[in-house]
C-alpha cells in the first residue's frame, strides 16, 4: 500500500472513492469527530450512529470539498449539521394538553406594574 503523503492527496483518493485512503481519512479524524457528537447525542449509541451517518456523508460529499478552507473545518459543519439532522429525525418533541384543574387555573395579574408612573412613562 502506497503511503499517502499530504492532507490533499488523501483528499484526492478520497474523491476518486479510494477505499485506503477513506480508512485513512476516517482513522485520522475519527476521534475528533466522535468528540463533536458527543456533545449533540444523549448516549454513547447515538453519538456513534451520528459519526457513521457524519463520514457516511462525508465521503459522498467529498467532491463538493473546494480548497478554499481548512479540510478539518469543513468535515467539521458536515458532522454538526449531520447531528443535528439526527436529532431532528429521532428526538420527536410531544406536546400534551394540560387537564384538570391546572388548565383551568387563571394566571394571577399583577397590575401594580402596569399603574406605575415607570411604566407609564416606558409605555409613553
């Protein structure tokens, strides 16, 4: 197996879809990117179904790479955006009507805030 010298000529094999030097690429930054999921998944599980999701896409997306920014930065927004895609899917918000007497209640009004001459004049 050639050794792959530079970060662009790894980038290179990459989007030609060279599969050593995706391992290489993934072996790389791997730890980094498991960090940035870490901190967007609730578990362990889901941070790594984020990083295979995230270098799922990266290595599709590689091509649209320009080498106009640091790789690193660039792998960087598709693991985040990657992650907060997986929260979206996955972590479904419920919303329930609220019952009884607590959706009964009258949140009190406090008017003393309203008659103040401060009010009046933030309101004028």
């Amino acid at each position: 197996m050639a050794k792959i010298h530079t970060e662009q000529q790894l980038i290179q094999k990459c989007k030609r879809g060279d599969r050593s030097a995706q391992f290489t690429l993934y072996q790389q930054y791997k730890i980094y990117m498991f960090g940035i999921c870490q901190r967007y998944g609730k578990t362990r599980q889901e941070a790594e179904d984020m990083l295979q999701e995230g270098f799922y896409k990266i290595f599709k997306d590689i091509k649209q790479y320009k080498v106009e920014g640091p790789f690193r930065a660039w792998m960087r927004k598709v693991m985040v955006n990657t992650a907060l895609m997986y929260i979206r899917k996955n972590h479904k918000v419920i919303y329930t009507e609220l019952e009884g007497e607590l959706a009964d209640a009258q949140l009190p009004t406090d008017t003393s805030l309203l008659n103040s001459d401060r009010a009046k004049a933030i309101i004028n």
